[in-house]
C-alpha cells in the first residue's frame, strides 16, 4: 500500500521501514488495539465478562503473585476465552491479589 | 461515544456510521497495544545448577504487561515461556517457569534435566506499555527509551496528549505497535489410555522468528478443564496433561503429551495467533 499513514523509528527512512520491526505506524496494517479491560482484586477464583465481539480474540492476563508488600511480582495467567466471554481465573486465589486480562482485537481486519 | 478523536474507516466502511471497531484502521477510542521495549539475550544456567533465574530491569516504575519467549534448547525453537513439555515426550530435558513482572524488572525461571556443564537459553521478550496488575507509577520510561517529541499522538480523555504518561497514550507512533499477521487453528488428537505425545507445525515462512501466541481447549471432552481456550503452556488439573509451543524462523510447533491410566479422548483444538513483530530483532 503506497497511501495512507506511516511513522518509522528515528533515523529510518518510513518509506522503505519494514513492518517487522521498523515501523511504529501504518494505516494499513492491522494492529492489536485494546478493546476490553477486565480487572479483579478480590479473593475470586473466576469471575466471567462479555466481550462482545462475535469471534475469539488475543487475550493476555496476568495476576499478582504477592498479596502484600511493594514488590507486586506479577505472572502470566491462565485464563479462558471464546467468541463470547473471558473467565478471569484465579488460580490459587488468596487474599489481595488481582488479575488484570486485556482483550485485544485486530483493527482493520 | 465520543464525537472526536482519530479515525480512518477501511475501505468501503463509513467511519462516521460503523460501530465496529474492526471497520476501522485507526479509531483513537481504542488504545494500542504498544511495544516499549523487546530485546533479546542469553540466560546461562551454570555448571553444578539446575536452574537459573533471568531478570531485565525496565525502569518504569509499574509492573508492565510482558511475555517471554525461550529458546530451552539452543536450537532456533523459542518456546512460549513457562513450556514445560518434559523429556519423557523426547522433546526438550529443559523448561521455564515463573515469569515475573515487578516495579524494576521482569524475569523468567529456566531450569534443566542434570547439572552437568554450563548451559545456555537464548530468549526474546516484550515489554508493553500497560500495567499489569499493579497501579501505574514512576518514571513511566522504560531504560532505553527515547522520547519524542514528534509524530503521531493522541491521548485517553481529559489528558494533553503533550503531557501524557507512555500507558496514557492511545497512538504513539514512537512505539512498536504489535501487528497482527495471521491466525491457524489445528487439532491434535489425544488419548490417555496409554501415555502418549503428538505434535504438530504450522508453516508460516517469515523467515524471522515472529512474535507469536496460542491458545488451546479440550472443547467439551469429559474430565478435562479446557473447555474454552487457555493460553499455551497449560498444564495443570486434572494432569497430567501439558501442552507447549514454540517458532522458528519457518514453523510455529505445538506439542502436547499425556499420562495414561485414564479414559478420556478427543482434540486439543489449538488457535495460533503469529505477529508480523521480529522478535529477535
């Protein structure tokens, strides 16, 4: 595509920018954009949300590892998706820790 | 909604009347998932040790969004991080555990079969701009980072997009964005009443190792948890059960391995999701 809007890391030339790890913007290209942000801190074990989108999309989440203290370690999660809902599950929940899952769809797809 | 902000409809979609965020190329409504910082390196497990723990220090201040992606055996295979499929599969006498994101650093556990020899796994890593868990805080600068005072920026609601915090921004073109390149959705038959392994590749010829991630469930099978899709590794109850995966420059492989003893059979139906993003570059 030789329209649209195009950024590139400084000191590159955009025009000639590979996608793979040059550029930083292209309206042509389809992006990861955050469409949801599910977020719970309690003592749960699974909490399910509607993402409303009609098909399965990336999800990531991660949880905090200390329920107390200023080091909040923070792993990657385990939780579950399909084309209608994430359950946010909180493996080994204790008291405090939170779980966060971003919901990610590709726009322009 | 907001009557303002960014937007650029694809093609044949009206910006002004679409409602779906996929219509459009860019919609500042939504953020980005931005990359602040990938890098690569070497974790070395030394001689007389089973483990070793790998940590990169950001600076930022928050507990940022991260993934891993290791390289267990040295061989241009980099596993999604906390693989474990075992050595009892013939895959790998290797794996990684306990990836950690903290205020200072991310890190990652890799550990091994036997203490003999030094022992090296290279690895690749992402850092983005969202928190994840913690509250935002600090610096909000990863180290390296050089801030820009050009380009494409637009900011959440109620934030001067000259003074926004990197995790405030939704467009920053002075990120990396995570750019989606394709999905591959396979099934690997299993069944637990013997002890068993299968795996499977998926071409998708980049020829670079690209950022990846994938997913899998046991849709509706009797005794198994999976039942929507969990982010690879899994491996938990009822085991033993594992499932793990890995890209090369050429292939993207899932591998899963079961115990015998049980009854249960079907298809771990696996969902790829590769990024057009080098991950070693």
């Amino acid at each position: 595509m030789n329209y649209g809007i195009k950024a590139a890391k400084k000191g590159v030339d955009v025009f000639t920018a590979d996608i793979k790890d040059k550029q930083t913007f292209n309206s042509g290209r389809y992006v990861e954009k955050i469409k949801e942000v599910f977020e719970v801190s309690e003592n749960t074990t699974e909490v399910d949300f509607r993402h409303g989108l009609n098909y399965t999309p990336v999800l990531i989440d991660y949880r905090n590892l200390n329920s107390s203290g200023d080091t909040n370690d923070v792993g990657i999660s385990a939780s579950r998706i399909d084309n209608f809902e994430v359950i946010l599950t909180n493996v080994g929940a204790v008291a405090g820790r939170g779980i966060i899952g971003y919901v990610l769809f590709q726009a322009g797809s | 909604m907001g009557d303002y902000g960014i937007k650029v409809a694809i093609e044949e979609k009206n910006a002004l009347t679409s409602f779906n965020p996929r219509d459009f190329l860019i919609w500042s409504k939504y953020k980005d998932f931005k990359i602040l910082k990938k890098g690569k390196g070497s974790l070395l497990i030394p001689n007389g040790s089973t483990s070793a723990r790998k940590q990169i220090a950001h600076g930022m201040g928050y507990s940022p969004a991260y993934y891993f992606w290791v390289d267990m055996d040295n061989n241009g295979k980099y596993w999604m991080v906390g693989s474990n499929p075992g050595s009892t599969s013939g895959s790998t006498p290797h794996n990684t555990s306990e990836p950690e994101s903290n205020k200072t650093n991310i890190s990652f556990l890799g550990t091994r079969d036997g203490t003999s020899g030094n022992e090296n796994m290279p690895f690749a890593y992402a850092i983005f701009d969202q928190r994840a868990v913690d509250t935002y805080g600090g610096s909000d600068t990863p180290i390296g980072y050089q801030k820009a005072d050009y380009g494409i920026k637009a900011a959440i609601p109620g934030v001067n997009v000259l003074k926004a915090k990197i995790y405030e921004l939704v467009i920053n073109s002075n990120c990396e964005l995570l750019n989606y390149h394709s999905t591959r959705t396979i099934g690997l038959n299993w069944n637990n009443s013997a002890n068993g392994s299968s795996r499977i590749t998926i071409v998708h010829g980049l020829n670079y190792v690209p950022m990846f991630l994938a997913w899998g469930n046991h849709g509706s099978a009797a005794g198994t948890p999976f039942d929507k899709d969990n982010l690879i590794p899994v491996g938990r109850s009822p085991q033993p059960f594992t499932a793990s995966a890995w890209a090369n420059t050429y292939e993207v492989g899932i591998e899963i391995t079961w115990a015998g003893g049980g009854s249960a059979s079907g298809t771990f139906n696996c969902r790829v999701v590769i990024f057009e993003n080098d991950m070693l570059s």
